[in-house]
C-alpha cells in the first residue's frame, strides 16, 4: 500500500499543481480543497495510467474518485493495481 | 410540435395560451426597449408556473424537467428573452431541489414560499476576474459569526433580470482561505442585498432579460448556503439543465424563424401560383438544418431525464459532461445558423423589423447563445476531458 500510495504522491506532486505540499496532506485529504483545479485533475488521471500502466473505467472518471491518495488508490485497485 | 413524452400537456397548453397571448403582443417592444417582459412573467405567476418544478410534497406542481423544457421552447418561440428568463429561474429551482439535502429545512421552506409567493430566482455565477469560468470564485462567505450570521461580496458582470428578481443563487468560495474551485452556492433574498448596479444594458439581443453588471453585497444565515459543494450541483444539475433549457428556448427562437420564412414562401407562392420559387428550395433546405437542431435538443433532453431517474452517478462521470457540453455548442451554433438562413428565405422584408416574416430579433436573441459560457471555454474544458475519457 505505501508504494502505490508514494507512487500517486508523486503523481500529484507533478502534475496536480496543489497549493500546498502534498507531503502536508494525509491521504484522506481533499485535493480539490488544496487547490487542484480540473484541468490539473485530468493531467494527475492521465499520468495515473501512464504511471500504473492501466486504464480507469468511465465510471471512475470522475471528481469525487480524484478527490484524495485514498481515494485514488481506492480506484487503481479496481483496475487490478496491487496494494 | 412536441418535443418528448413525459410532458404535462395541461401546463405545456397554458404556457401556449401565455406566450401566444402575453409574450408574442409583447416581444418586439420588450426588445426595442430593452424593457423586462413583465406582463409575461406576471401571467406565469398568475398560473403559478414559476414552482411548476418544486415537488408536490413542498406544494409545487412537481412538473418534469420535459415540461420545464417545453414551456421554454413555447415562450422561446414567441419571445426569446421571456423564454431565457423562465428557463434562468427554473435552472435555480432545479438546483435546490436536487441539492437541498435532507434536513435543510431552510430550502424546504423557501421552496415553498417559491410556491405560495411566486418567487423569481436569479443567478450570480459569473464574476469580474474569472468570467464564464464558473467552477471558480474570487468572492468568499465571511467567517460566520457566533449567531451563524456570514457575508459575501461579489462583483457581477451580468445579472439577468437583477432588479426584478425576489432571491438570487450565487457562488462564491466556502470560506475566505478557500482555493478558487472550493466553492458554494447560496440563496439570498433581496431584502439580504444591496445591489449596487454597474453600467447599462444596451446589447444586442435577449434585451428583455435585463442583465447589467451589479456589486452584490449579502448578509445571510449559513442555512442558506446550499449543503452540497457546488462543483456536485453543477456536474449533476445546473451545468445539464442550463443546456437544456436554454437550448429549448434556442429551438423555439429557431422554430418561430423558420415558421416565418415558411410563411413568407407560402404567401410568395399564392401571389404566383405555379412559378418557380428559388425560395421554397431554399426553404426546404432550412427544415433540414432546423430538424438537425431539434434531433439534437430532444435526444439531449431524454438522455438526462432518463439518467437523472436512474444511474444519476453517472451524471458526473466526463462522458457524460461532454456529452451535455456538446449539446451546449451544437444548438448554440445551430440556432442563430437557422435564423440567418431563415433571413436569407425572406430577404428584405425579414431584414426589416416590422414585417411578419421579420428575422432581426430572432438572429439577434441566438447570437447571444455561444457567448452564455463562451464556446471557446467550454471547448477548452472538452479538449481536456477527451483526453481521458473512454466512451463519448
Ligand atoms: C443574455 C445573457 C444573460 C446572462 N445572464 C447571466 C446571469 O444571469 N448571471 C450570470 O452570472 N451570468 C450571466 N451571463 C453571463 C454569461 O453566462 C457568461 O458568464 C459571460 O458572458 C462570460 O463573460 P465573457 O463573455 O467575457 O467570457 P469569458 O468567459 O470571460 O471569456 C472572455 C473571452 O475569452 C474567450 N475565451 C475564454 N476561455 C477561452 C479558452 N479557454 N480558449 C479560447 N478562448 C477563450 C471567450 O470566447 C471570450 O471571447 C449572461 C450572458 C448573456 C449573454
């Protein structure tokens, strides 16, 4: 689990142009609330796959799924990622 | 025509009878004046259609979106500022009666005064800094005070029928340190307001929605803040219903032109009986660009009720965001394309503006429809979302 989870920290920190540091937030803390914008919650989805090498189904494709670390790694074990 | 099933044809005959008989005498003074269509809204109180959406439990008539839809395509059809400024007021009903929570009383009850005093609604979304860009605010809620008691302060480029409105559905950021996305709505009654207005209205269609630009200054109680985050209420219900209403209205400002052009050609073919008339192939031509906006208008709407009664999850899910902000641009582009063709069938007699085959103000209103959230804005938004989305 603290791979996958470090693994999407390093994600977010790349792409989710937060307003805070991501080391800061627990992984149940809103992302939105630290400042991800949508347009930045695409670019966190795409290097999710490109990173994990899967593809998120449309019913994932959606805010509340990008809304925490949890809820991310939450949504990469559905595809088949192994905590 | 009829758009859908699932209508109330009782409430879609008396919103006929009101925009044949109010709103059609009315429409080209409420434009040349740039004046609020009044009589026709005092005629949808009178018939208590402005809480045709409210539920039957808090006392509405507990009407279906495809009603709301029909009554804006009937009104668009005799007059498109009437219609925009029903389909605007019925956009924040459907908000809080979709996001009014269990156990906020405070909706209830002023949905219910929506009821009993026919309540008009505005809106306050866009905003001087982030123009349509409304998934952000630079306007916050005050800290609350011991009572609850909070404020706000917005500086608003464009109200729609801002001095005759009774409540307004505003966003603004949830708390003062909040980023520019983490936003709420709230309703305010005007006695809560100070509206301070900004500059004129003198554009060049949809004139008689009245939106000039206004500093909205609120004090409120915290219960009337929506208790959902508004990027819920607008992925599930402002954002869809705001294209399908306001491209129903679009359809019947398309329509009316098209009705117009058809009967300049039939009148043209009874003066010559038997000749060649260019303009009726040209005519033809127009029905099918009108039969393009219409297939596109009703599936649209279909597909959001059908969602909304069943898997309404998926209505926040990116396909099905794109799917409703391509509704958005195709009637948007396809409306004032049908009233410029319809000016084309007509000639001189649509380009002048008192005639009955006039266009002018048809053209005008649709012109107004790819600018309500910029074209380019929400192509931007599309751009981005394909990028990941699977199924569109
Ligand atoms: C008839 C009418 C009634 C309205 N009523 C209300 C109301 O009641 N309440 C309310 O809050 N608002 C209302 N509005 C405002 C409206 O909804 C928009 O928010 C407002 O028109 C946006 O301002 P803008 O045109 O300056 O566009 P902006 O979104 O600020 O954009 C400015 C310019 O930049 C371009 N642009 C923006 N983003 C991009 C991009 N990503 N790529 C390329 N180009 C881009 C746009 O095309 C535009 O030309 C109304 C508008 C109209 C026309």
């Amino acid at each position: 689990m603290d791979e996958m989870n470090d693994q999407i920290r390093r994600v977010i920190r790349e792409h989710g142009h937060l307003s805070v540091d991501i080391d800061s937030l627990a992984d149940d803390a809103d992302l939105y609330q630290a400042g991800m914008a949508s347009h930045a919650s695409v670019n966190v989805m795409i290097a999710l796959e490109d990173a994990f090498d899967v593809e998120f189904l449309d019913s994932m494709l959606k805010r509340s799924v990008f809304e925490s670390v949890d809820s991310i790694a939450q949504a990469l074990t559905e595809v088949g990622v192994e905590a | 025509m009829t758009i859908t099933a699932g209508t109330d044809a009782g409430l879609v005959a008396v919103a006929r009878r009101i925009a044949d008989e109010v709103a059609a005498p009315n429409a080209a003074e409420v434009d040349k004046e740039a004046r609020f269509p009044a009589e026709t809204v005092a005629a949808l109180r009178e018939e208590r259609l402005l809480s045709a959406l409210v539920p039957v439990e808090l006392g509405g008539a507990g009407a279906s979106l495809e009603t709301i839809a029909q009554v804006c395509f009937e009104l668009g059809r005799r007059c498109g500022a009437s219609g925009m400024v029903f389909a605007m007021h019925q956009i924040q009903v459907a908000c809080m009666v979709d996001h009014r929570g269990a156990g906020a009383p405070w909706f209830d009850d002023y949905l219910r005064e929506v009821v009993a005093e026919q309540r008009l609604i505005a809106s306050i979304t866009s905003e001087v800094g982030t123009g349509g860009d409304m998934g952000k605010s630079v306007a916050a809620v005050s800290e609350p005070d011991a009572e609850g008691r909070a404020t706000f302060e917005k500086q608003a480029p464009t109200v729609s029928y801002g001095p005759h409105a009774d409540a307004f559905l505003t966003t603004v950021r949830r708390a003062p340190d909040a980023e520019p996305g983490d936003q709420v709505a709230v309703l305010t009654r005007r006695e809560q307001m100070e509206m301070e207005p900004q500059g004129t209205w003198d554009p060049l269609g949809m004139r008689g929605t009245c939106s000039p630009g206004f500093v909205a200054k609120a004090a409120f109680a915290v219960e009337q803040i929506l208790p959902v985050p508004f990027s819920t209420i607008s992925a599930e219900t402002m954002t869809p219903v705001s294209h399908i209403l306001w491209s129903h209205v679009w359809l019947g400002i398309a329509t009316d032109a098209f009705d117009r052009a058809r009967a300049f050609v039939k009148a043209a073919a009874k003066r010559k009986p038997g000749e060649p008339l260019p303009a009726a192939i040209r005519l033809s031509e127009l029905m099918s660009e009108l039969s393009l906006l219409r297939a596109e208008v009703g599936l649209a709407l279909r597909e959001y009720c059908d969602l909304h009664a069943g898997d309404r999850a998926k209505l926040a899910e990116m396909a099905t965001i794109l799917r409703f902000n391509n509704l958005k641009i195709a009637a948007s582009e396809q409306a004032p394309k049908v009233c410029q063709e319809a000016l084309g069938v007509c000639g001189i007699v649509g380009y002048k503006n008192d005639t009955p085959f006039s266009v002018g103000r048809h053209l005008r209103d649709a012109m107004s429809a790819r600018l309500m959230v910029a074209n380019e804005r929400i192509h931007a938004t599309d751009a981005s979302l394909l990028l990941i989305a699977k199924e569109v």
